[in-house]
C-alpha cells in the first residue's frame, strides 16, 4: 500500500487558504480513479518561508524537508504570462540541475488562484447560502477570461451581505469553497486540468500504478 505526500511552494498566505485543502481533495479523487493502489493522500503541507519568485530559496526550504514529500507543487499564478513564464522555466531548470529526485509540478491558474474559487457555480450557491449568482458573474471554463477574478469575489461577498474586508470573511470564503468546490468542475478548466494530467505524469514516473 502507498500514500501520497506533497509540499506545496506558493506565492501569497490567502493561498494557504485555499489550495492545500483543494488540491489534497483533488489527489484523493485522482488517485481512486488512476491509482487505486495508493490508500492516502496525506495532508498538502505550505511551505511558507520558500517564497516563490526565487529557486534559492525554494530549494533551501526543500532541503529541510528531505524525506517527508513525494512531489513537490510549485504554484504561480499564469498572468500575466510575459512574468509568470520566465519564473517558471528558471525554476524548472533550477529544479532539474539540482540532486532532489523527486518530480516538481507547476499549478499554474490561469490569472491567479481566485480564477479557481469561482469555477464551481453549485459550490459558491452553498457557500454564500444564496439562491443564485449575478448574471455577470463568470464561472467555469470561463473563469480564465475573468481579468479580475478578485474583484468579482469582493462582489460576490457584499451580495451576500458580507464584507471582504471583515476580519477572517475571505480566509473562511475560501475555506469553505475549497472544502466544496467540485473537483469535475474544476477539471473543466484548463489550466487545472493540465496541473490534473502532469500530476499523473509524475505519479507514473515514481512507479504508481494504473488499475
């Protein structure tokens, strides 16, 4: 029986709020549909103190985590491309010259993390514990054509009578939308899905196995 270990690399404490619940989530749902041998997907465990912009200390932080991970998820947000694409490619390069076996896979939302929160209509119906969304609100594949998905949850919240700028209103919005987003939907949109397909990539290259 094999588990599953992941650490994650991200750009900013509010997506601590949000990606290590969902993408834990996620992995459980990946692993029973491609990898049914693997029993636990442990905790996706942040790694404040790595920051992200940088591979030195990226790989520092890594250093003292030698042992505990099995893949490495290094979030940053894919807008705008022109600074998001040469961060990327030197931490991939940095990462393939360094002596870390383990694969590092990029989660990449298109714009940024926000773009994620709205992807599941259903999810942020419940969660607001409202009876339907703005017309103009966007979710879905669409949401990475959203260029202020922020913006569009500040609105989303003052509809429901609550204000972003309370104090813990975002951290407990995005909880909650983490804890209920639907991993399908989420699957529709495509910077998840390819973060979905590289995931079984390097999950192959460790020796899981399908069936």
């Amino acid at each position: 029986m094999r588990s599953l270990s992941c650490v994650l690399i991200r750009e900013g404490p509010s997506d601590d709020w949000f990606l290590p619940i969902l993408l834990r989530r996620a992995l459980e749902d990946l692993v029973i549909e491609s990898f049914p041998a693997c029993r636990e997907v442990q905790e996706v465990r942040s790694l404040p103190k790595a920051g992200n912009q940088s591979p030195e200390p990226v790989l520092r932080a890594l250093e003292g985590e030698r042992g505990t991970f099995d893949v490495v998820l290094y979030h940053h947000d894919g807008a705008p491309p022109a600074k998001s694409g040469p961060v990327l490619e030197r931490m991939r390069q940095t990462w393939k010259a360094s002596d870390f076996e383990e694969p590092l896979v990029a989660v990449v939302p298109m714009r940024e993390t926000e773009a994620w929160v709205l992807a599941d209509e259903a999810a942020l119906v419940r969660v607001l514990n409202v009876r339907k969304l703005g017309r103009t609100v966007v979710t879905g594949p669409d949401v990475e054509s959203c260029r202020n998905p922020k913006a569009v949850i500040d609105v989303l919240l003052g509809g429901a009578g609550l204000n972003p700028n309370g104090s813990g209103v975002l951290q407990n919005f995005y909880v909650s939308v983490a804890e209920n987003a639907g991993i399908a939907e989420l699957r529709k949109v495509p910077a998840f899905q390819q973060w979905w397909n590289d995931m079984i990539e390097a999950l192959e290259g460790l020796g899981y196995q399908h069936g």
